[in-house]
C-alpha cells in the first residue's frame, strides 16, 4: 500500500492550478535551511490530502539538491549511499545529456549549474493573483529564516483559453502519462497497464522485484524521489518560420507540424487520423492513446519514425518500457506570441520536472538514446525534432510514396536554459532533515 500520507502530492496528482512560482534556495549554514525546513513542512501537500479541504493551504513541494542535503548537514556517510548521478548532479552529465553548445551548463540562468543551489520550493496557486499572494507570504517566512536566499525564481501560467492545457507551439499536452499502481486510477486505452510503484518512489517493489537498497538512513529515503528539472525555451518565432518554408498553404504547415510532432495540434494522434486533424479524437482520453507502432505503423508512413512521441515514448518498438517511463510535472512560462506577431524577444517556454526513482535509467537514458542519439531507429543523422540538441546539422525524413520527404539541416526549435537534479523527499524525510540540528 502506498503510504499516501508520507508522499508529496507532486508525482501522484496535480491540484487545479493555473499557475505557479518556483524559488530555488541557498542556504548559507544548516540552521538557517533547517529553520526554514521546519516552519513549511505543514505546507507541503502530500497524495492523502488531494481533494480535501486542506489542499488550499498545501499546495507546497519541497525537493532538494545533493548539495543541499549536504548544506543541511546530512552525514558523509549518509550522501555516499545516494546514487552517483544524483551526486554529480545535472551540470557534470550534461554531455550525457546532449545539452551541449548553446544548451550547455555555461548558458544556464538562475544559478541552475551552481552547487550554491540547494533546494527548491514550487508555491502553486488556482490564479496569477492567488500567486502573487503566495509569493509575497513566502517572502515574508524566508525574511525570518536567517541565511536563506533565493538564487532566482520563474513565475508559470497557463496559457488560455483554459478548456485544454497547451503549450506555447500549440499542441495539446499532458496526453500520455504513466499510472502507478496503488493509486486506483486505470490506465486510458494504449496507455499501457499500471507500473510498480517502485518505479517511481523508493522503498517499494518495482517491475522487476522486491524494494532494492535506498539511500540510508531509511527514513530520509522512503517515500522519496527524485526529480530531474528542466527549463526549456521554445522558439515560437523560428517555429512558424519553418513551418511556412517548408508549407505552401495553412494545411501543408499544419501536416508539418503534426510530422514533427507525431501529434496534431489538437492532440490526435498521425497513427489514428494521418491525413486530417480530428479534435474530437484529440480531446477524447478514452480514443487518442489507443494505437501502437509495430503492428498499425511500421514505417513510420503515419508517424515518422523520428517523430517526438514516438522518440519519447517507443510503445510496443522498444523493449522494457515499464522500466523505462517517467512522470513529467511542470508548466509553461513567459507570454504566449500571438498567431501572425513577429519574434519579440521574450523568453518563453516550459519548465518541466521528470519524477522517477532511477535518474539514469528512466530520464538519462530517455535523453541520451531516445532524444539524442542520431541513430534511433537506424534514422542515421536524426535527433528529436522537439527537444533534442539541434545544431543545423541533423536531419528529419518524413516516410511517403511514392518518394520520401527528407528536411535537411532542422533548425533549434528549443534550447535548455537550465536544469539540476533534485530528491524529493517524503514528510517524514522533510521532519528528518529539518531535525537534523537536535542530535540526529
């Protein structure tokens, strides 16, 4: 039984919120994060409190870095047992990543590649206004929290009209997500069957057995996970840009995008309705992840075989899929560019957290070999078309008869502004933490 009442809300369920504000934190000596610790641990939601009346005043998550455990004064011997990609943390395996040139640690803002980053704090509001209240309350708390500061801050809201979510691109998001088993929630059509819980918090079996070993000691660990964040700007301008070169009329352009994409805009997915968009799929939970790849697309004549959906989420192509999905949380930031404005230089995008419990074989490995390497699926010089690292240098084919379509030198559509790894403890790993100054 998962241990609703220990596990933050963040990976289990999302609360109705419109918009957020994420505060990274240094803490310049262990009493002072440990003070803050204390003071909003009652705070934070946790997956037994979603849908009571006690959500309004947690909607708080808590993560903190490996630094930052260490900044709290977590033992040597207690950090050693944490794995050794959340200990080098995001910045020292970007390559691993790709995030390399222009998406590389040296261009990060925010104090992201800094080992000053030490924990951070996502207040979530119903509204921009509920927001600024949130903020201006945090404010407060951190003024009396002797030697905490924020190193930066990135304010999130949706972008309306609010009746789906979207991203600034335009497609419909939020689609295909993962469902835990324990949480009584059932899986949509092709979303593939529950997966172990394991998978995702520590302490629990996993798809291939029992609990394995947890950082120690047990009660920081248990119920934890870890996250793996990542601020990605969108290049709407260059976008359209591309989709009018390569587009002669508004329909052309739209079959261009849902190429890249795998997905129209809508959300319907290029394997059930390949010629035309079908909102109503698109919309329809129970109808738009009802197909597979091997036996309904082969070829990739419906999807691409290089299409970000199904880079990102192979299906029935790839081996050990239930070991291999992840959890993403997260929102979109800055102005929506309104459709026909030209480029105004305003950094906009999506700020996204990957819940797992195996930061390399989960979020690594889905960013080094499914987005990044070129030759996924024997493409030979290809890279997620979405958030893989493009250079001018890789290519996209889009299969069709009788003669294939082949767009050379695919420009950056986004660039990683900044990332880092984070555990996210369960409350009783936050008490622990904040106790640490009284004899533990």
């Amino acid at each position: 039984m998962l241990e609703f009442a220990d596990i933050q809300h963040f990976l289990i369920a999302r609360p109705p919120a419109l918009a957020a504000r994420y505060e990274f934190l240094t803490f310049q000596h262990p009493a002072g994060g440990r003070a803050w610790l204390t003071g909003i641990v009652d705070k934070v939601g946790t997956a037994s409190a979603l849908g009571s009346s006690a959500l309004d005043s947690r909607w708080v998550t808590v993560a903190v870095t490996w630094n930052g455990l260490r900044a709290l004064g977590v033992s040597e011997a207690s950090l050693a047992t944490f794995p050794e990609e959340f200990r080098q943390g995001m910045a020292a395996r970007a390559t691993i990543l790709g995030a390399t040139g222009a998406n590389g640690p040296s261009h990060w803002v925010g104090g992201l590649a800094s080992p000053n980053l030490h924990a951070i704090a996502i207040l979530f509001a119903r509204d921009v206004t509920e927001r600024e209240r949130c903020r201006q309350e945090h404010d407060r708390y951190l003024s009396q929290c002797e030697g905490v500061e924020v190193l930066s801050s990135l304010d999130l809201e949706a972008i309306p009209p609010f009746d789906s979510v979207r991203e600034h691109f335009g497609y419909r998001d939020r689609l295909s997500q993962p469902v835990i088993a324990g949480t009584e929630v059932e899986p949509t059509p092709g979303s593939g069957p529950q997966i172990k819980a394991g998978e995702f918090f520590l302490g629990y079996p996993d798809e291939e057995g029992p609990p394995t070993e947890m950082p120690q000691p047990e009660i920081l660990s248990r119920n934890g996970s870890y996250l793996a964040y990542l601020r990605l700007e969108e290049h709407v301008g260059a976008f359209r840009r591309f989709l009018r070169q390569h587009g002669e009329t508004s329909e052309e352009q739209e079959l261009i995008a849902a190429k890249l994409m795998g997905r129209w805009r809508s959300g319907a997915p290029l394997v059930l309705t390949p010629e035309k968009d079908d909102p109503l799929l698109g919309a329809d939970p129970q109808r738009t992840n009802d197909f597979t790849y091997a036996n309904m697309d082969p070829h990739g004549y419906a999807c691409p075989l290089g299409a970000h959906i199904r880079r990102m989420n192979p299906r029935d192509t790839a081996v050990n899929m239930q070991r291999r999905k992840m959890i993403r949380r997260g929102g979109t930031y800055g102005p929506p560019l309104p459709e026909g404005a030209p480029e105004d230089g305003k950094e906009r995008g999506i700020a996204a957290f990957i819940g797992c419990a195996s930061l390399i074989r989960q979020f690594e490995f889905a960013m080094n070999v499914w987005a990044n390497d070129p030759n996924f699926h024997e493409l030979g010089n290809q890279r997620d078309p979405i958030i893989g690292t493009q250079d001018g240098t890789f290519d996209m084919t889009i299969p069709k008869r009788p003669i294939r379509k082949k767009i050379t030198c695919l420009p950056a559509f986004t660039t990683i502004r900044g990332g880092a790894y984070f555990f996210l403890p369960g409350v009783r790993g936050l008490r622990y933490l904040a106790s640490l100054g009284n004899g533990r």
